[in-house]
C-alpha cells in the first residue's frame, strides 16, 4: 500500500477541534502521523497542501438509487469518502448476501466506500423483523426502514427493540404515509399550482408516533429527512426527555423552498417536499442549535426521462453528492454554523451515529481525507456534475470551494488537475 | 410564468389567466366582442387563420370545450385536427416524441387538455419558437378561456367588473376553472370574490389567491351579483371529502329559494356540464337567473380572440380600443 504525506495543508478536525497548519501520513489505509513537520516518513507520494484544507472525507448518510461505480465515484470527486445507502434497493437489503453483492460492487468502483443499511423488515415490508444481526455481520452499521416507515407500531416497536439488542441504531422516516400523497409541500404554492400538497402533518403525524414507541422501546433511533418547522420542535421536545433520539436533515432544505418549483420545474420535485421559508429558517436554527446533528445529500440520480414531464409525473428527488460539500461550506458563509460545526454534520457526527471510525484526522484513524481549496470557485451545471444524475436543484449555482485530493482507504481515488 | 408573454408582453401562448395585466384581459374580451358579431352574421367566418393549423390534443375526454375550440378555429378559417390520446400513455418522455412528430406536420398551434397541472406549460416549453399552446385545462391547475368566457358573459350582463360581488360555489380544491376565474376576475378588478365550500373542497391557504372564504352558503351569497356554480364530480362525492350527494346538495346546492339573500338581478352561471339537482336545481338552471347557455356561445368567440392573439393575427380596431 502507498505512503502518502500531504504537507503543509489546514487540518480542520471537528472531532478534536484541531484546527491548524501541518502535515499528514498515510500509510497502510491509516493516518499514521499528524500536526507539525511529520518527520520520519518516506512517502511514495507528496501532496502539496499548501493554502489548502485537509478535511475528514465527508460521510453522505443518505444516497440513493445509484449506479453504485458511477456515484461512488462522483462521491469521491465532491469529497465524500463514505456513502451510506438505505436498503430500499432492489432487491432490497434484507439478507447478507444482498449486502455482499452491493459491497463487492461498491470495492470495485475505487471511488467512496459504500455503507449499506440493513433493513429492518423483511423486503421493507413492515411485517416480520428481518435477520438483523447477521446483516450487522455482514456490515451494516445501522438498520432503517428504507423511506417507507413500518405502519404497525407493534411491529415497529419489536424491530426497534431487536435491533437495540445488537446495539444497531434504528434510522426511520418521520412520515404518516396516509397524508404523504402530494407532490409539493401544502400551502399557497401548491395551491397556485394546482398540486396537491403534502402537509406539515405528514411529517409530525409519522414523527409524534415513533417518537412514542422509540420510548418505549428504549431503542437509539435516528429520524431521516426532517423538513418542518413543527418536525423540528417536537423533536427538540422530544429529545429532551429521551437522549436516545437524533435527526438528519436533507441539503436541500436548507437552502430551498416550495416557491422554487413555482414554475413546475421537476428538479425541485423532492421527497419530503421543500416547504416554506419558516421552515427553512427552522431548519437551519435546529443545525445550528445542535437540535439536528447530521446533514446528508440525500442523493437521488435520475435519468432525464424520469424527470421530464408534467411535475407531478416526474420522480421525485435531487442529484446532490456534486453540490454537497459546496453548500455545507456555504452555510459557514452564511454565518449559520461555524466552519467546525459545518464539517461536523458531515464528519464526525454521522460518524458517531453509525460507530464509524472515519470522519475524523486521528492517529489510527482510517485514511479517509479530502484536501480542499478553499478560494478555488466553480459553477454548476451539466458539465460540472460527476453524478449520472443531471436532475441537480443548483445548477447555475457558484460554489467556492473544490475539491483537490480525495483520499479513501488511504489510496488516492479522486485527483482534479490543476 | 411569464413563458406564455414575449418580449413585448404579448401573448405567444395561453397557459393561465394569472398575472395578466388588466389591459391584456380588457383586450381578450374586446376582441372576444369584435367575433361575436360574426357568430350571429350569416357569413360565419374570417380568414384570419387561413392556412394555418390547429391541433386539439386532448389528453382528457370533453365534449363541449373540444368542440367549441374546434367551431372556432374554423370560423377562423383554420385547418383543424382532432387528436385524442389514451391517458395511459403519459409517460414524459412519449409526451415530447408525441409533440415533436405532431410540430413535423407544421401544426400552427396546440389546444392542450391533460390531466396533470403544469402539462401546458410543459407543452409550451418544448414547441418550437413560432408554434402557440392554448391550454384547454390543466389538471387542476387552470382553463383559462373558460375563466375569460366566463368574465365575457358577466361583462355582457353586468358591465364593469369593480362594484360587483362574485360567489364561487362548490369543489374548489380540484377546479381548474374556479383558479382561473379567481385571477381572472381579480386581473379584471372585480370588488369581491367570494369562495363557498366545505372545508373538504377548499385547497390550502386557498385566500392567498385573493379571495373571501365561506363555509356558508346563505352568507356566501348575500348580496352577490354573479353565481358561479362548479361542477361536482361523481367519483368525489361518496367516501373521504363529501358523505353524500343528498347532504351536499343539502348544504351547497343552488336553489331559486338559497338565491334570496343575492343581489335581487344576480346571474347565474356552470361552466357546465351540470348535475342536476347536486350542484344546482333545474329550476334554477332553466330559469331567468341562468346565464348559462350563453357561456357556451360566447365560448366560440373568446376562443377565437385568444386564437388569432397568440399568432398575432388579432384584428387591428380591437387593439386600438384598449
């Protein structure tokens, strides 16, 4: 394996707090020396960090639905070194061998590494509990309902509990399915429009019910995709009873709103929908309140057939790993968050969620690493983005920061020429 | 919304009535007045769209719009070319192809009826530049020449739009027509436009689009000049939104005897086609009030307004008079 020594880079680690000049060793897939002159070390490789930032490789809690070589690859190129991909797939990751195969088709791709999520119900579908621990064996971290929530409580409970017993934390979709069935989130917009709309409630209905029985379950419970402002403060509400309860909130929601699909443009189609600028701001005050911990691209690709059309006949979704690390930085810039706490939404926190040892610069820790410039701008659009998906809700967007080296397993997967 | 202007804020197409300027909605019912003349002459056509091609493509059964849409266009001396499309096959992708291989027999315009909002607008996009999309309704999204006959018939029996109360009564939620009227009439300047439902059939935040809300309907239309009654569709009425027909007729149902609290000289209107005795009492329909079956005739010439507009064929005078 390849010793590489980046010199002279910013180490910006949020775990730690490190935040300062110096040099990185990699050798054998680990960080074997860090901070100061690394002295002692003869690399095969020298990366000349200089004006840049070394950054843990970001971890995307959520993508989907993806030709797993082309976006593992495209991941690597924004920066993101680990994707975590829930079980809806087809078939669906329900036994270990379905997880072998996405594994070994994910190793193969040399681009991020791909963390798959084990199902919590057999096929998803909400009925008996799925083999949890054998599918922990075989790797995933986590189990999750795949983004359609289990309707029996019962059921949800028993999956909750079995899983706990493995230590797995259960990721689950805040959403009454009963009241999902619109196309933009309910409200003036979607009135105007003509659509129908999917309430507020749709969120804290399904949110307020496995808030309840994650209690009783005593189970570590993790919420995907939070979209409201009420979404928001009941599990602020929540969590202040019951520490065991986390949350992620989607990129897109932080810079987006339904007015953005006012002129029925299917790339602002979205799942849970994009709701009003309170929610936003809510959204964003949760991140910086520590409310929410996590933010992930939640990456849909989409070929341009399935989103052309009226919008209520698109797919829904966003291609997002290209525009990730862009617009976690630009929430710096938008003196939401501090830089540290940015890089941790998508570091070290998603990170502690799963019991990943990435996401951080640590001696020992896996060489996961991004190096970045920060004053290096580029704009979005059809020839910028890596991911086969063109459906991005930023193109046009300007982003200043890009990304140089990526580094996974301590091989270089992702280089950009000058 | 402004892909149905061009540059010098003329129609290129005719999506929605919303954000319309008044004078541009003022101009459409002038030159809707200009043909209506020719309607009632014995020579019932103009050569104004001579040469040129329609195509209704309706992705929706309808009778009375199609129909209407095609009556106009040949008194406009248009060629005319009925297309209906089985609704399975709405997959965005065949929707292009479809429209391309219809543009590739140098169609001149496109009268759109499809299920789902924003499908005209689509439509409007993708034509090529020259070639005019007419929405004929959208989902429920909006039929803007319904709403602009519908401001033709009023005109016609009320004059001026300002002092003059409008109730819109029933299935709010899913009416293209009721969201097109709403902007048409506010662009227009009417004084009050009052919507009258149960909460089940009013859509979100529904007084954002500039209206007055009741549940009642005596309140709803004490001292109104203009009843619009929409139509009601069957398959809503039992189940989840409404218990019955009977209640809903009970409670929402225009009636000679529910009109009492109007204006004394109220009209009212259905954009058609009516069930009786659910939305609207036969009497009521038949009877002096019913302005109806005039909507259907001034349909044929606000449809050829619009028509010779958006290919900028209009004729001159109507211009002049805005």
């Amino acid at each position: 394996m390849s010793r590489i020594l980046i010199r002279n880079g910013r180490l910006i680690d949020p775990a730690s707090g490190l935040d300062e000049l110096g040099d990185i060793a990699v050798a054998d897939g680990r960080i074997v020396g860090l901070g100061g002159n690394v002295s002692d070390f003869t690399p095969d490789t020298q990366i000349d960090a200089k004006g840049q930032w070394v950054i843990p490789g970001l971890i995307d809690l959520a993508a989907r639905k993806a030709d797993i070589a082309s976006e593992a690859r495209a991941a690597a190129a924004g920066g993101i070194t680990t994707l975590v991909m829930p079980p809806d797939t087809d078939p669906v990751m329900d036994t270990p061998s379905v997880i072998d195969w996405v594994q070994h088709r994910a190793d193969a791709a040399k681009g991020a590494r791909v963390v798959p999520l084990g199902a919590l119900t057999h096929g998803n579908q909400g009925t008996t509990l799925s083999s949890m621990a054998a599918l922990a064996a075989a790797g995933c971290p986590a189990m999750s309902d795949g983004g359609t929530p289990i309707s029996d409580s019962l059921v949800l409970r028993r999956a909750l509990e079995y899983a706990h017993t493995f230590s797995l934390p259960s990721l689950l979709t805040p959403l009454d399915q009963s009241l999902a069935g619109g196309f933009l989130h309910e409200g003036p917009t979607a009135t105007r429009l003509g659509l129908a709309g999917v309430p507020v409630a749709a969120e804290t209905a399904g949110l307020g019910r496995q808030i309840a029985v994650a209690k009783a379950a005593a189970a570590r419970v993790h919420f995907g995709r939070l979209s409201s402002a009420e979404g928001v403060r009941l599990l602020s509400a929540a969590r202040n009873d019951n520490r065991a309860l986390s949350a992620d909130v989607a990129i897109h929601h932080l810079f987006l709103t339904d007015q953005d699909a006012m002129d029925y443009d299917a790339r602002f189609h979205i799942n849970p929908p994009l709701r009003d600028i309170v929610d936003r701001q809510a959204l964003r005050q949760a991140l910086a309140d520590g409310v929410i911990e996590v933010i992930c691209s939640d990456h849909q690709p989409h070929d341009t057939d399935a989103k052309a059309g009226p919008f209520a006949s698109t797919a829904a979704g966003a291609s997002a790993i290209d525009t990730l690390l862009g617009l976690v930085l630009r929430l710096v810039e938008d003196e939401v968050v501090s830089l540290s706490a940015a890089l941790a939404s998508v570091t070290i926190a998603p990170a502690r969620l799963l019991g990943l040892e990435s996401g951080q610069l640590a001696q020992g820790a896996p060489a996961d690493l991004v190096v970045v410039d920060p004053h290096s701008p580029w704009f979005c659009n059809a020839q910028t983005l890596n991911s086969r998906g063109a459906n991005s809700p930023f193109i046009g967007w300007e982003f200043s920061a890009r990304v140089c080296h990526t580094l996974v397993d301590g091989r270089l997967v992702h280089h950009t020429p000058e | 919304m402004s892909v149905q202007l061009n540059d010098d804020g003329e129609l290129q197409h005719f999506l929605t009535t919303e954000g319309l300027e008044p004078q541009l909605l003022t101009r459409i019912l002038d030159t809707a007045e200009s043909f209506s003349g020719v309607i009632g002459k014995s020579v019932k056509t103009v050569p104004l769209l001579r040469g040129r091609t329609v195509i209704n493509l309706f992705f929706e059964s309808s009778t009375r719009t199609r129909t209407t849409f095609e009556l106009a266009a040949k008194r406009l001396s248009a060629d005319v070319l009925n297309v209906g499309v089985d609704t399975t096959t709405t997959k965005g992708e065949s929707l292009l192809d479809m429209l391309h291989n219809l543009q590739a027999m140098q169609a001149d315009m496109f009268v759109i009826r499809h299920a789902q909002s924003g499908a005209a607008e689509y439509f409007a996009r993708h034509v090529n530049p020259g070639v005019a999309v007419l929405n004929a309704g959208d989902g429920w999204h909006a039929h803007p020449t319904q709403a602009m006959l519908d401001a033709f018939t009023i005109r016609q029996h009320k004059g001026a739009f300002e002092p003059l109360r409008i109730a819109i009564v029933g299935d709010i939620r899913h009416s293209r027509v009721a969201r097109s009227q709403i902007h048409a009439f506010n662009g227009l300047g009417a004084g009050e436009i009052r919507v009258v439902a149960p909460n089940t059939l009013l859509p979100a935040d529904v007084d954002s689009l500039g209206v007055q809300v009741f549940n009642d309907l005596s309140a709803g239309l004490r001292d109104v000049d203009v009843v619009i009654a929409l139509r009601l569709q069957r398959e809503r009425m039992q189940g989840a939104l409404l218990p019955s027909e009977a209640e809903f007729f009970r409670h929402y149902g225009l009636t000679e005897a529910r009109l009492q609290t109007a204006h004394p000289e109220a009209i009212v209107m259905h954009p058609g086609p009516i069930n009786r005795g659910v939305e609207i009492d036969s009497a009521l329909a038949d009877g002096p009030r019913s302005v109806i079956l005039d909507q259907v005739t001034n349909g044929i010439a606000v449809r050829m307004a619009v028509m010779t507009m958006v290919l900028g064929v209009a004729p001159d005078n109507t211009r002049a008079t805005s």
